[in-house]
C-alpha cells in the first residue's frame, strides 16, 4: 500500500501529523497526553487504511517551528505555499468581448469607459491610465452558481461562505470517451468524495467557442446528484456546457446540488491537467450582492 501523509488537527493550534508509521504531535510546548480515535470515517477523510477502530495515546513535548511569514507566500507556478513548492493550473475560460457561452445569453460587451488617451488631460506628463466597462450576463464564461440562482430564498454569490469555494481538497472523475452522454452516480462510487469538490472531466472543452459545444453536451443524471448530495460533497464541477440536460426543464441536478447548498461550477476547462486526487480548488467569484451566479477564476493548486 502506498504511503501517505496526512494533516489532522482538532481544538485550535494543537494539530497531529500522520506520516505512517510516525506520529507526530506538534504544538507551542505544549504537553499532551490524549487519547486520540480514528474512526473509519476520519481514516477515510485523510487516506489512510483502518480496519478497525483504533485509539492511539500519545503523550510528547515537542516545539512548534517558528512559522513562516504569510505576507512571503506566493502562490505563482513554481512558488512556494506555506513552505511547500506548487504549481497553480488555471481552469477557467477568457472572458473575451463578443463570447458567446450559452445560446440565448448575450455577448458580454468590453470597452474602455477611460481610455488612456483621454486620461492624459488628468494626470502629469507621460501618466495615464484605463479604467475598462463590461455589460456581461452572470452566466458568462467559467461561472459559480449558488442557491440563489435557483431558489429565491437561497444565498447570492455574496453570502457564500469563502471556505466553500477557496482551498477545497478536490478529486477528479474522468468519463472522456463515454458511450452516453449521461453521467450517472455510478461514476462516482469508485472516488472517495466526501468533503471534496468533484470535477468531472468530459472533454467537452475542447469543442469550446464553437457550434458543437452547444449541440449534444455530456450531463448529469438526478441519480448521480443525489449520490453527491448524500455522500457530503462540497462543490460539484464539470467542464460541459451545462450540469442538467438542458431538455429537461425541472433541472434536477440544480435543484438537488443548490438545495442543498452545494456550489456548482460549470464551463471549467484543461482538466486534463490535473491527476485524480492530491490537490486543491478554488473557484470564487466577486461577492455581488443579488446574484445568483458570477464567473470566477477557477484554478486547481498543486503540489511540485
């Protein structure tokens, strides 16, 4: 069995790092003397193989390491992120004047409200400045959609809690090559999912900002969204044009994702670039006050 290692942390700065076969309890010179359980449910969260429930008593003084500075933390590709290197994969589409997204949703329209030119007569010789305007639809580009999209007395995209789309640890489900363009629960039961952002990769990208993107497009069944609801995901994602069958107009997978106050990101793309598991996403949108859906910069972070 392959080795992993795996952060759990309980209480507030206490924290447990499993690297089997070591414990280590760090902490600011702190004295524990604890009875810590794994439950399967905790072992599967973080990876690790239980076959019965086990209670380890650890008891050691140790010094936490000084910490690092956030403000030198980078997260550019090849940087490095809490003292680890990673990589950032950007999973979102441009948003370009004229783009169509979905059929019957205008173009979004991009201009300058401010040129540079006519920003001179403001500022000192050799300044200027662009201040750029946009008439868009939400539903433009790689977009977030809350329970307000759905349900008027759902959440808008600014009562969305950050911890729901930022830093999500994510898996990705691949059906590229599918004989149906159905994506039923199935798919799902051979990823451990509970608490992770989903991605679903069809390969529908690749027909991006062209006519066969909106004819014939891979979708969920409402049996795979009640596997997710029921399984404890955090965010569903798929690189399609929509997660329903558009020629069923009850949306059972909005419905039963945002009911239960699951985020869905739909139109992401290049996630052929990312392994199955270890990694994380972030998708999140600017927090507009009565918007049900807003684009976002999705990106998955990746350990170098």
């Amino acid at each position: 069995m392959a080795r992993h290692s795996s952060e759990l942390s309980w209480g507030h700065d206490p924290s447990v790092t499993l690297a089997s076969p070591h414990i280590v309890i760090p902490s600011e010179a702190a004295d524990f003397s604890l009875p810590v359980y794994l439950t399967h449910a905790t072992a599967n969260r973080y990876d690790l193989l239980l076959v019965n429930e086990t209670m380890l008593n650890t008891k050691k003084n140790i010094r936490e390491p000084r910490r690092r500075n956030p403000s030198s933390d980078t997260q550019t590709d090849g940087s490095r992120s809490n003292g680890q290197t990673v990589s950032l994969v950007d999973l979102s589409h441009t948003i370009v004047d004229g783009m169509i997204t979905y059929k019957g949703i205008p173009a979004p329209v991009i201009c300058d409200f401010l040129s540079r030119e006519a920003s001179k007569k403001f500022y000192a010789e050799g300044t200027s400045f662009q201040i750029g305007k946009i008439d868009m639809a939400a539903n433009t580009g790689t977009y977030l959609d809350s329970p307000f999209h759905r349900f008027a007395e759902g959440k808008d995209i600014s009562e969305l809690d950050l911890r729901s789309m930022a830093g999500l640890d994510a898996v990705v489900v691949r059906v590229v090559g599918a004989k149906t363009r159905a994506i039923d629960h199935h798919v799902f039961k051979a990823v451990y999912v509970r608490e992770k952002a989903v991605l679903v990769h069809t390969d529908w990208a690749k027909h991006w900002r062209t006519d066969q993107y909106f004819e014939g497009h891979p979708f969920f069944t409402k049996g795979a969204a009640l596997y997710l609801r029921e399984e404890g995901v955090r965010l569903v994602g798929v690189d399609s044009l929509n997660i329903d069958d558009i020629d069923d107009g009850t949306r059972p997978v909005h419905t039963t994702l945002l009911g239960a106050e699951i985020p869905i990101v739909e139109h992401l793309c290049n996630l052929d670039k990312l392994p199955i598991s270890g990694f994380t996403f972030t998708a999140v949108p600017a927090p507009v006050k009565g918007m049900g859906t807003f684009p976002v910069r999705a990106f998955a972070t990746l350990p170098s």
